[in-house]
C-alpha cells in the first residue's frame, strides 16, 4: 500500500500537519501550479436514474407521511479504522441505502418539513476533490488517493433528488430549530451537532419505522434477492469443486472459493461465511475456518453472495466431503430435511410468523423422541423447550439488505405478526450434537446439520428463491458427482 504525502487543509486556511514520517516534508510552488492545470473535463453527462430511484422515492414518502412537521436525518455512516491509517471497506447504513439507493461514505439524507405535512428530500455528499488547494492529490481521502467520486450534478441525476456539500451540514443542522429524528450508531458529529434536539426514544422510533418498512419488499428487492441467491448457487457449486483442495489444505480455502464468486459476481459476501466441517458444524456461527476439512465428515456450509445493491442471501447446505452420506448422517440430515419440508409448507399470506417454526421444532421433537434422546410425549417436550439442547436456533428470519433484515421491528409486526405476500424469509432448521454431549450416544457426537433455504411468500403461497440448489441427501449426493465428474 503507497504510503499518502503529507496533505494540505483542503478548505486552504492552514496546513494539515503532516506525517511524522513523510518522505516529502513540502510542496515547491512550481509543483503546486503543475498540478492544478492539464487535466481534462470528466463530468458524465449521460447519467440515467439508479433502477430502484422510484421505489427509493416512494419510500421517502411514505417515511415522510409517517413524520409530518419534523426534520428527518439518515446518516451512511463514517469510515472505520482497522489499524493505525488503514480503515475497513465501507458499508452505508442500511437504512440510508434503503431510503436513497446510494452507498457513499459521509453521506446524509435530510428531510426538511415544508409545513405540517410534506418533506424536501436533500441527499448532501461529499464533491468532487478540490483540484485548486490541491486537495484531490494531497489530501488522504483526495480522488487520485481513493478514486473518483460523483459530482453533485451527477449525483442528482442518479438518485432523483437534490444534493449538497455535505461539509455544510453540521453547522446547518447545529443552527437549525424544531423537531429533529436521526437514525444514530453511524455519523458521530452529526450526532455531536444533533445532541440538544434529539432524544434517544424519538430516534428509535424513527429508526423502528424503516425497519418496519423493510417487512414487504417491492419487485425491485425480490428481482436483487434473486440475484444475489442465484450466485449464491454457484458459489456452493464452486466448493463443491474444489473439496479436494479444502482437504488439503482447511476450512480456509472453501471460504476463499465462495468469496471469490461473491465479489466476483456482486459487492461483497452479506456475512462471514460459516465453512464448518466436521465438529464445527455443532458451532452456529463458526466464522474462524481454520479447520481441517475430512473426508467421512460433514461440511455445514452457510454462505451468501451480496449482490451491488447490497441486498444478500442466505443460504446452507450441509455436505458430504467424500460426497456419499453414512447411514446416520443421512439419518440426520433426513430429518431436518424433513423438518425444513414442514416448515416451508406453512409458509403463506395470512399465517402467523411463528407457524414455520412451530412446525419445524415438532418435527424434529418428534425426531429425538423417537430415537430415545429425549423422554416424550412430544407435547412435553415442545412446552418445555427440550428439544433445543440439539435445535438451538429459531427457524428463519426475515432477510433483505441484511442477512437478519428488520430486526429492530416491533415485535407484534414481526414475530408475533402475520405473513404478507411480498416478505422474504428464511427457513432453517438443525440438529446439532455437540462434540462433548454424553446424553446422546457416541456416533452422534460432532455432527451437525442445517438446511436453509431463501423463501418468498406470495399471493397464494410461497416460492423457493434457491430452490435451484439440491436439499434431498440423493439428489445432493448426485449433484455433487456430477460437479466432480
């Protein structure tokens, strides 16, 4: 990584301090001039409106009507730092993306109230790099340092609506009187310069409202979940390829594979890749893939590609690494396949939230009981909750621009609610017999299964969005032959 000079104050009043340990302590005037002049017009004039402008409009105001005569702040968020002047790649907020399409660092959308009813929409940005005080090459965050942004221009032709310099905000904001809402937790000084306007309670409110909106998605988001789930598939396809190698080497190398098809084919993976094999597949959220990956053992694998708009997927097989399941893993992987089957079946308009769970967990209760883990009757067992020493987990969650999307909802709005055609879920059951559980008999021990798959609920019914990724222990035996040849 080139290491950055020493910049000037990009608003010109007085020098930034520079690096302790700069190779070039200043800047001869001769240079200053060279770099201000010779390079040519870029501005792109030829931009059309981002494909989702008029959905990220109607979302605006539908938050608009919801919070008439207040002034509405949704930040994208700051950079991160990872270590001393590296910083972690960027992620805007979800409810800036949702509300306005664009995904720059510091940005902000702000609805002004134009009265007791009504907003004025401005998106403030950061503009192009000042070529004058030489802040585009001088500067850490300067365009020939970090690459080209938007002009302002541009960015209003893109997301539909005015921008500004969001440099001017705070002081703005800092000055201005009447009731403000701010989504908090991503833009510290605008929150410093919101401190005596807002109260935490309003802004959980405003921040409770778009996660409540985010429940049904419109056809733009279906069409993105899609996508995102379709190379989601190849992905899965893509280890499946190489298990060979991941014997060879570890866990590692499927985490790898599947992030190459991630950033490949979309922005970026939408969580850390669960590559568990054998006895990790019993840890829910085993992100470290440091493992071994042996043949006879299981793979629990839990992926999901983020598609450029950054809605993701989410979606789990467990695999067979010799490509052949043993009489008890597929024991096992049957039942929760089973399981899963029941659970998607009750996954429709007009059914509670919890009923897919419900049905789930008394598959598998039954499970356990029949094999003698657990003493029944089955209705014991489900009002006690004792199958979950093995099933652990909730069934599904809704899913969207984040892996467990709308999670600040209200609680009567989303568990205790209904389902409506237009929301999308996961359906993801699992058996986990952990390594150390002495209560089961020893061949249990270490295996771990869960199959999830990404499940839209329509007008009559739900349709399967990876349904193009095998879940009966024959078929994935035989899809994962004919993928090794």
């Amino acid at each position: 990584m080139t290491e950055q000079p020493a910049p000037e104050n990009p608003e010109g009043d007085e020098p930034i301090k520079q690096r302790k340990n700069g190779l070039y302590p200043a800047v001869s005037d001769e240079l200053a001039a060279s770099m201000k002049s010779g390079w040519a017009d870029t501005e792109l004039r030829d931009l059309q409106p981002i494909a989702q402008a008029a959905e990220t409009a109607r979302r605006r105001a539908d938050l608009s009507a919801r919070f008439p005569g207040e002034r509405l702040v949704v930040p994208a968020g700051n950079l991160k730092t990872r270590s001393n002047d590296t910083e972690y790649a960027f992620r805007a907020s979800t409810e800036y993306v949702y509300l306005t399409g664009d995904q720059t660092q510091d940005g902000v959308l702000v609805l002004e109230p134009t009265g007791p009813e009504g907003h004025d929409a401005t998106l403030y940005l950061l503009p192009r790099s000042n070529r004058e005080n030489g802040e585009f090459w001088l500067d850490g965050m300067g365009e020939l340092w970090v690459g080209r942004r938007h002009s302002l221009t541009e960015a209003e032709r893109l997301y539909g609506l005015p921008c500004a310099d969001v440099r001017e905000l705070a002081g703005a904001l800092a000055a201005a009187t009447g009731p403000v809402r701010a989504v908090r937790g991503h833009d510290a000084g605008l929150e410093a310069a919101l401190t005596d306007k807002v109260t935490a309670e309003r802004d959980e409110e405003l921040r409770v409202f778009i996660s409540e909106q985010r429940l049904v998605k419109d056809a733009f988001e279906i069409g993105e979940l899609q996508k995102a789930v379709d190379s989601t598939v190849r992905g899965f396809e893509d280890v499946v390829k190489v298990l060979d190698k991941a014997e060879a080497t570890s866990e590692r190398y499927i985490e790898g594979t599947f992030f190459l098809r991630a950033r490949v084919e979309g922005n970026d993976i939408g969580y850390g890749s669960i590559c568990a094999a054998g006895p990790h597949a019993t840890t829910l959220h085993w992100v470290r893939n440091d493992g071994p990956v042996r043949s006879g053992e299981l793979l629990l694998l839990d992926a999901g590609v983020e598609t450029h708009s950054l809605y993701t997927a989410d979606v789990t097989r467990t695999l067979p690494i010799n490509g052949t399941y043993t009489d008890l893993q597929r024991k096992i992987y049957d039942a929760v396949y089973e399981a899963q089957e029941a659970g998607i079946a009750a996954v429709r308009p007009g059914a509670k939230f919890r009923d897919f769970h419900d049905a789930s967990q008394r598959v598998l209760a039954e499970k356990l009981v029949a094999w003698g883990l657990v003493e029944g009757p089955v209705e014991r067992v489900l009002e006690l909750g004792l199958q979950r020493r093995w099933t652990l987990h909730g069934t599904g969650h809704m899913l969207g621009l984040d892996v467990h999307d709308c999670a600040v909802a209200r609680t009567e709005a989303y568990v205790d609610g209904v389902l409506e055609p237009g929301m999308v879920l996961t359906v993801e059951p699992g058996l986990y017999f952990q390594a150390d559980d002495t209560t089961v008999p020893e061949e249990y021990r270490g295996i771990g299964v869960r199959i999830e798959d990404d499940i839209l609920v329509t007008e009559d019914g739900n349709r399967n969005l990876s349904a193009a990724l095998p879940r009966t222990s024959a078929d994935v035996e035989a899809w994962m032959a004919a993928l090794k040849g």
